[in-house]
C-alpha cells in the first residue's frame, strides 16, 4: 500500500529533511523519516509537497511523462492583459528553454488565503492580480521567469494542487496522510 503526506509548506521552508543554516526544513514538520518529497518548491514559494514512502509512486508524481497537472496561485505585480495572458498560455521563451503550453487565467483573491510571514511588497500606485496557472512541467523557478518574460513579475506563488490533490483544508505547516492515493 502506497502513502502520501499532503503537506502545505510555508514560507521560507526548504524541501529537504537535511537542516541548512537560517531555513526551516521538512524534519521541522514531518515526523516520518522514510517520507521524501516528489517534487519541491522552492523556500519563497509556498503550498503543496507530496511526500511518499514508494519510489516507484515518487517518480510517477515528479515525471513530466506522467503529465500530471499542477496548479498555482499567483500573484503578480500589475494587471496582465491578454497579450501577456496568451503568451503564457501557448509557452514562453526563456533563456535556457520554451516552456510547454499553460492554462492561465486571472482569478479573485484565493478565499482559503493565509497571511504571508513576511508580507510580500506592496507598491501604492502598482495593483496586484491573483492568476490560476497550471502546467505539467516544473522546471526551476519556472513560473517566476515565465511571469518576469511577460512583464508581471511574481510576489506571491501558491501551488494549490497536485493531480486531483489539493490543499483545501490544510493550514501552512500542516500536513494530512493519504493511503492509495488516486493521482489522475
């Protein structure tokens, strides 16, 4: 039987249970030490890690062969118009590579938004816009230079979901186990 931990990781928290001077890490959190994250997010970003204690479970949920959607929360600098919009949804030219198509579209403010330690920066005469994102790669701080590429640039990432897994119902640092868990 194959287990996962949903587990919202907070801000400024590291995807590894080996300590790093001046972060938090998953040993702060997860009490289960044959556990290991399948995917991560880096320490600015917040939300979603799937942990498991299967490989084979692992690599499927990490793969981009396995095209497993996940989404995002994002919150940028300014108001993104269609023409930003349009570019993100058909892939952007990055410097080192073309990021595949995305499904992207402005949203509300998230209802289930926790406040961010520290509070990101606010600028009186620049708005911000909240954007659902999904994509099914994730390739380093990707979606940060992909909003940077069209001129928003990220404040605030939130992956909300992994597969058919989301957050809903778990607070920053809290975590919930899932046997069998259904990924599609």
């Amino acid at each position: 039987m194959s287990r996962i931990i949903l587990f919202n990781k907070p801000y400024g928290v590291i995807c590894q249970f080996t300590p790093v001077v001046g972060y938090q890490s998953l040993q702060d959190f997860i009490p289960f030490p044959d556990f290991y994250p399948a995917g991560r997010l880096d320490a600015d970003s917040e939300g979603l890690v799937l942990l498991t204690d299967n490989g084979k479970l692992q690599n499927r949920i990490c793969s981009p062969k396995f095209k497993l959607n996940k989404t995002y929360w994002v919150q940028v600098e300014g108001k993104p118009d269609d023409i930003a919009l349009n570019a993100l949804r058909r892939g952007v030219v990055l410097k080192d590579f073309k990021t595949q198509p995305s499904q992207v579209n402005l949203m509300d403010e998230p209802s289930i938004l926790w406040q961010r330690i520290p509070p990101i920066r606010y600028r009186k005469s620049i708005p911000t816009t909240w954007l659902t994102l999904t994509l099914r790669e994730g390739k380093n701080r990707q979606i940060r230079r992909m909003t940077a590429a069209v001129f928003f640039p990220t404040l605030r990432l939130i992956r909300y979901a992994i597969g058919l897994h989301t957050l809903q119902g778990i607070l920053p640092g809290e975590w919930r186990m899932v046997a069998d868990p259904d990924l599609d």
